[in-house]
C-alpha cells in the first residue's frame, strides 16, 4: 500500500469496514465513524495471513504502517525492519512523539503472528473476519490481532485529534511470539535498541474475563510470567539380547526417574502479584472452601492443607510454584533388543527470578538417579523478576475500568505461560499484560479451532487502552 494517497487509503478503509458494518445498520444502531474506521483496520489486519508456514508479517506491517502515515505520522516515525535473511517477518515500529524528550516512553507491543489455522478443519475460513451471534471468528481475531489493531487505532485517533502526550508513545508490532524459526523482538533489542526502549510496556497475557453469560467478570493485569524451559533427560546402556534381560535397563531408569518427578510437587512460592490475586479471588470465589484456602495461603504460604485444596485446579497450581512435566518419550531400537538409550522431554515453567540451570539440579536431585543424564534442551530465556505494581501503573488503569466496568474486580495475576515481555523485562523495559480483552470461559478457542472474540469485549477493550494509554502518556 506504499505510494498510495492518503485519499486512497481512507476510501479502501471505509470500503473494508462496510461487511462488518451491515449487521448493525440492519439492527438500527449505526456505527461512530470511528468505529467503521476501526473495524475496517481489524478486518484488514485479520484477513493479513502472517502464519509462519504461509504467511507474512512485513505484509501485516506495512499495511499498519500505511495507516499510520495516512494519519499523518512521518515517514521517519514508521518503519518496517527485517533481517534480511527472514523478510517476511518485518515488525512494525513507529513513534508519536511526545512534548518532553525526556519523560521517557510507553510501548505498546502486539505480536501480529498467529497460530497455523487449515481450512478443512475450521467451520468458517480462518483468514476471514466473519461476524455472527455477536462475535467475531478468524483465527487472531482475538490473540493478538485484537490488540495490535487496537493500539494501530488509537495512534491514528491521537494524530488526528491532535493530541500530543507528554511522553514518546511507541509502538511494536511484531513477528515470531507464536512459535518459528525467527522472533523480532530479542533482535529487535539487539539490533534497534532504540525502538523498544520505555519506561514501561504493555503487551498481552492479562487473563481478563466474561462469564459463563457472556457478561464482565474480572479485569486483569498480568504481572510477571513463568519462564519456559525444556530438559532433555537420557538414559543410556550397551544394550543387548532381550532373551538375556538385566536389571540395568535404560527405560527401567528413566521410567523410574519420572516416576519420582510426577509424584514431587515443587515448593509454594508466593510473590506481590499471586498473593493479590488470591486475596483478592478470595472475595469472589463462590466456593466457600476454595476460598477459605485462597485467603489461608496468603496469610501462610506454608498451609499444606490449603495448598492441596487449590493444587486441585492445574492453573492455580501453577501459580503457586515452579511446575515440571514429562511431556515427550522415546526409547529403544528394536522390539527383541534391551534398550541401549532411552530419552525424555520435560517441560518446566519455572517461577520469575529462578534461574533454569539451578532447576535443572534440582531435576537431578528429584530424578535421584545417576544413570539419568539431564541437560537444558536450549539456551535459556532471560531471566527476570516481576514487575512492581505500583501506583503510576495501577491507578490510571483502576480509573478507566471503574467508568466501562463499575464493580468488576481489578486483579494482578502472573502469567503461567509465556509472551515477548520476557524479553523486554530482562532488557530494562518493565512490561504489563493489559488489554482489557475479556474472553470467555473456553478462552475463545485462543490456539484452537474457530477462535473468536465478543463484539462487545473487543469494543470495550478498545475504549479501554485509548484512554488509559492517554493517561499513562501524560502522566508521572
């Protein structure tokens, strides 16, 4: 869309946002025009494949970017970069500059990848955006073009009310969160310093969300994430006749080994984030023993009882501790031959501040067996502890959801999976998940077939990140 007058680019905006249009209009309820234009913008960037198998970010991107100079940001301001040896994975980064240079910055981050999606699978076509029963379906309609068509949508809406904050907003769309041979981000740190440096980010992996009804039951922010790390574990021995059987068997060994891993549970390790968040759960939960054992840990980590009562749900008891898994196996050469190796994978999601290297003695403590080798399966992620909750970041987001969700929880939450913040925390950046994108119950089939996100959830997310990033950009 480069070399396209802005004239051009408003009229394709205003063509594409007519399918998602025609539903509302048939209902009565006209569209803000800057509503239309926004869903003209999601729909573009939906529509964009940017699989790692067929698609492309540097497409995604400069579509973005093309809307952004059609606001008016400068050229200088908007950029796509790529390796050269990865082309299809450019990132978006732009820049609307603030009054004080010296203020510092707020970065939005969205990765605009998404997760491989065939056709023959899906009821409805993955790469278009179908709205129906109030929802809308394609695959990344929810994770995470929701939130990069967002935040794409309030820099256009700044530059064109004229609004020019006291600190630089930056912004990153990005290639390679969802899985691949390339992720933009660490290289983006390594080779654009510039481009991400803040004082702070936003960025996916809050777990806000609807209720079984479809209407508002939490907001969240997500503080901090578990850093991902697999271990390969081998067992190997000369081997043998199967007629001629030892009690020296490679997979006896490593059976045995996971074995004791799967009956260990790491130790309780509470920090800001999951102790609010189950304090706080402990005052909605309608289950009065669930909650009597979220508000009993907060107040003694080392309440065992209370700690088994919560380890039966496996998300919360992945908040409480390191967890470790086997989640891969393979042994043996031959059906009449005594294993001469046998070998497992095992997958750890390992609490903010731990080092892996350090888990991994822990491994072989727990495995108790000499005979199984355990090594990190690769270089491990940085490390880094999690952000503060602080004020600056807790009240301008508190204000904005009391006006769009009066009496819905507010709930700092560490994320047990894993997004780009790993990245930006242990480069100086801290980094939130906020988005204000509540998802259902299933969580919109985020990764899975027929994902989606509610009309209502997406337009209140919208609203949401507008103002508070406004407040954040003027703010301390």
């Amino acid at each position: 869309m480069r070399g396209r007058s802005k004239t051009i680019l408003m009229t394709a905006a205003a063509m594409s946002a007519l399918a998602l249009t025609g539903a509302a209009r048939a209902q009565g309820a006209p569209l803000a025009a800057d509503e239309t234009a926004f869903r003209g913008l999601y729909k573009e960037l939906v529509e964009i494949n940017t699989t790692a198998s067929a698609g492309s970010c540097t497409a995604a991107a400069q579509a973005m970017g093309a809307r952004l100079k059609a606001a008016g940001l400068p050229e200088a301001d908007v950029r796509v970069l790529a390796p050269a040896e990865h082309p299809k994975a450019g990132a978006l980064v732009a820049t609307l500059r603030g009054k004080d240079p010296k203020a510092g910055a707020i970065l939005l981050m969205a990765h605009i990848d998404v997760v491989e999606a065939k056709r023959e699978d899906w009821v409805r076509d993955p790469f278009k955006l179908v709205e129906e029963d109030g929802y809308f379906y394609a695959r990344g309609a929810s994770d995470d073009k929701a939130m990069a068509a967002i935040f794409t949508d309030s820099l256009v809406r700044y530059k064109q009310e004229g609004f020019q904050p006291k600190r630089d907003i930056k912004l990153a769309l990005t290639c390679g969160e969802e899985g691949g041979q390339f992720n933009s981000v660490p290289w983006l740190l390594e080779k654009h310093p510039e481009t991400m440096k803040a004082t702070f980010a936003l960025n996916e992996g809050d777990d806000s969300r609807l209720d079984d009804k479809g209407q508002p039951k939490l907001l969240s922010i997500q503080v901090g994430e578990k850093v991902y790390m697999d271990y390969d574990l081998e067992v190997t021995n000369p081997g043998g006749h199967s007629s001629r059987p030892t009690k020296d068997n490679a997979i006896y060994h490593l059976a045995n080994g996971l074995g004791r891993l799967g009956a260990y549970d790491f130790p309780i390790a509470l920090n800001d984030a999951t102790k609010s968040y189950f304090e706080q759960n402990a005052r909605i939960e309608p289950g009065a023993e669930v909650a009597g054992a979220m508000a009993a840990l907060v107040k003694n980590p080392s309440d065992a009882a209370a700690a088994a009562i919560l380890a039966r749900d496996p998300a919360r008891n992945s908040m409480m501790r390191t967890t470790c898994v086997a989640t891969m196996a393979e042994a043996g050469h031959a059906p009449n031959a005594l294993p001469q190796r046998a070998k497992a994978n095992v997958n750890c999601r390992i609490l903010p501040g731990n080092d892996p290297k350090a888990v991994r003695d822990q491994l072989e403590q727990i495995v108790a067996d000499p005979a199984i080798k355990i090594t990190l399966a690769a270089e491990p992620d940085p490390v880094s502890p999690p952000p503060p909750l602080t004020p600056q970041i807790m009240g301008p987001a508190t204000k904005v959801a009391a006006k769009i969700w009066p009496g819905v929880p507010f709930i700092p939450a560490m994320l047990t999976g894993a997004t780009d913040g790993r990245f930006t925390n242990a480069a100086g950046t801290v980094t939130y998940g906020l988005s204000g994108l509540m998802a259902g119950p299933d969580g919109d089939n985020i990764h899975g077939l027929n994902e989606r996100i509610q009309v209502k959830a997406l337009m209140n997310g919208r609203r949401f990140l507008y103002e508070v990033v406004k407040l954040y950009a003027d703010g301390k």
